[in-house]
C-alpha cells in the first residue's frame, strides 16, 4: 500500500529484510515518505553565516475545483476478493475475518498508489497492530499482494541483477522467495507470463520454534494460489499510456523558498532522486511519471523538504476513497491556493515526521518537511509545512 536508495532501513510497520524495505516503500522508524523516497531528516549543523535570501510572497490563487478522476481500471479481470480466499487467510494467519483493502492506511502515497495508476492491483489483507519503534508484535498481521501487469524482461533483469529469483521448485514462472521464523515473515516475487507479482506476509501462523523453511512452507499455499490465479486472468482493458515524469524541481520547489520557511543559514540545493533500485513499484512509478524532488544543505545528505507527485492521481481525494479510511488517520486542512481538501500528517508531540497531501491540477502532490522522527513534532512543523505547500501549489498553479 509500500524507501530506495537499496540501504537496510528499520521499519514502523514490520521488521523487515533490507532489500524490501528498499524495494516496498513501507514506513520506517525514521519515516521513509513512500516508495523511492529520500528519507526527511531533521536540520542539524547549519552554522554558516549567509543570511536566508527572502522568498517571493504567495498569492493564494485558488484554481477552480478539479473534476476528481475516477480510478485507472485494472488490467486484470479480477479484483482483490478473487486473489486470496478467507479459508487460506484462516491457514496463513488462524481464524481472522479479514477484508481486503485497496491500500494501508500508514503508508498510503503518491508512490504506493502508482500500481494503481498504471491498471495494477494492489490490496492488503490484515489488522492494525502495525509493530511501532523497531519492535516486533507478534499480534500483527499482513498480507499485501502487487501486480504489475506487462511486465517486461528488461524490468526482470533490472530487478534480478540485485535480488536473484532463485527458489527451488519454481512458482510461476520464476520467482524468488525469503522467509525469516523469528518475526513469520515472508518477502517474494513471482513472475508468471507478463505479470510480475510482489508478495509480503507477516504474521504467518506458525510455532515459535519453527524454522525458517516452516514458515516458507506455511506461505507456499498462498504464493502457488495468488500465481494461478493471476495467471488465468485476462487483461481486459488496453495499457495505459507511460507519462513522462517532469523534471522541473527549481520551479516546483525554489530553494530560496525552503531556505526562508525553514529559516535555514546555509543555501540549499536540488536533485532529482530516483529510487536507488528496482522492484514492482518501481516499475510502476515509472510508468505512471512520479516526480520526486529534494532540497537540502549543498554538502549534505540532510534533507529539508522533499516532494513526490503522481499525475492524473485526484482519483485518491474522491468521495468514496475518503469515505473507505484512506485517511483516516490524517487531519483535513486547507492549503493555500488549493480547492480541494488536503490532508496533514503531523502530530503535535508525538515523534514522527510532517506531511501533506494535496491535488493541484488534477495531479497528488505530497510535501514532506525536515521533522523526521528526531524529536517530538510541535506546532511549528505543522506551521512550516503547510506554509511551504502553498508555494508548491501556486508555482504548480503557475506552470501550468
């Protein structure tokens, strides 16, 4: 519903093996702002004198209301229910009544939806006890299924040339499966025809003595069914168009601008940030144009604010995407400039990191601000990031 550069990040939601949490853009300790995302650390040791250049004024302009697009039909004739039954989500996790959904609330983002965007699924079966500081709950359980349809070889070997699918007996096609007994949890990719299927499993109902090939035979039933099923779908509607992602980040986001609401000494600077590796929703981020911007200290692996967008994305802001949880757990605001609600996730005391989502011409923005797990988040940081996401809008409004 899933931090690229390929480093080992711990994770909020689960622990996790390095290369997933490269590869699943799952939230971490330390807030990892979705798939392919540079983490947001906190400002330290900005000391050089330079004065923060002014940044120019906002006008608030608010575009008319954007017409919400409705959600990119799948590829695939079948829908989330048609991937895993209730009796084998019974023998994965014990009696559960567990229903799917269409993204995980913690981690939803521009990134975690391009699946989506491009006719993919992407659904998530489990409960809410998501494992918080690096430690493990044995009470959590998830099931999170990806499908990348038209998988190419060129995206395989990319793929392969890190993590070798490697099993024996094969599932699919080929495919690659690694399983730890200690937290019951499983990472695999599959690929079968021209769909390439991302599996992640936690929670595996296993004795806790069991070895690391018990727990791989637990989840075997689930991967060989999820691969035959996926097989034996048809594509149903036609491909949708690769967007190329734009790669204006002075624009979008001025240095100037971040330096004078940060109240940063020294001068920032830009860069593009790819994902640092290549995996299902790579792919799919790809394909679907996601632009990912930073801004930080020239020098420095700090990061102050950060940016990701997903064209023609609206479709997460609609009626019934609010209305099925999607977020919940962050606060409705209003964004200067911007006709449709926002939604922030910034909470006061608590240490976590700053973000808000918004819609600008029909396309998901999300602005991530320097506050990022290094100490408890105060009203400032709420201040400065909605601050800093009405200038994202009116340049977006202004390039138009």
């Amino acid at each position: 519903m899933t931090a690229r550069p390929e480093s080992c990040l711990p994770s909020v939601k689960r622990i996790q093996t390095c290369w997933y949490v490269a590869n699943m853009g799952k939230n971490s300790v330390v807030s990892v702002m979705g798939f392919g995302f540079v983490v947001i650390l906190a400002l330290a040791g900005c000391t050089s004198p330079t004065a923060a250049p002014s940044a120019a004024p906002v006008t608030p302009s608010a575009s008319p209301p954007t017409e919400l697009s409705s959600a990119p039909a799948s590829r695939f004739d079948m829908a989330c229910d048609d991937l895993v039954t209730p009796a084998e989500l019974d023998a994965l996790f014990g009696p559960n009544e567990y229903q799917p959904r269409t993204s995980w609330t913690p981690s939803v983002s521009p990134v975690t939806y391009a699946v989506q965007s491009i006719g993919g699924l992407s659904c998530t079966w489990g409960n809410d006890d998501v494992p918080l500081g690096g430690v493990a709950n044995p009470a959590y359980d998830e099931l999170t299924v990806q499908v990348l349809p038209d998988a190419t070889a060129a995206q395989i070997d990319r793929h392969t040339g890190d993590h070798p699918l490697d099993d024996a007996p094969t599932i699919g096609d080929t495919s690659g499966t690694t399983c730890f007994a200690q937290s019951g949890l499983c990472t695999s990719n599959i690929v079968v025809g021209q769909a390439w299927i991302d599996v992640f499993l936690q929670g595996a109902n296993a004795a806790d003595a069991a070895s690391d090939a018990a727990v791989r035979a637990l989840a075997l039933p689930i991967l060989n069914a999820v691969t035959a099923r996926v097989a034996a779908a048809s594509n149903t509607t036609a491909p949708v168009a690769a967007v190329t992602a734009r790669t204006d980040c002075e624009a979008i986001l001025p240095a100037a601008t971040v330096q004078s609401v940060f109240h940063a000494e020294e001068l920032p600077v830009h860069s593009q940030y790819g994902s640092g590796g290549w995996s299902v929703m790579t792919g799919a981020a790809t394909l679907a144009g996601v632009a990912r911007c930073s801004v930080g200290p020239a020098g420095s692996d700090v990061t102050l604010a950060n940016l990701e967008l997903l064209p023609n994305a609206a479709w997460a802001f609609d009626t019934d995407h609010v209305a099925s949880g999607v977020w919940e757990k962050h606060e409705a605001v209003t964004v200067a400039g911007v006709s449709e609600q926002a939604y922030l996730l910034c909470p006061v005391g608590t240490v976590s990191a700053c973000s808000v989502d918004f819609v600008v011409d029909g396309d998901w923005v999300r602005l991530g601000t320097s506050i990022n797990g290094q100490r408890p988040v105060e009203d400032g940081d709420r201040d400065q990031v909605l601050e800093l996401a009405g200038h994202v809008a009116s340049a977006l409004t202004s390039l138009r």
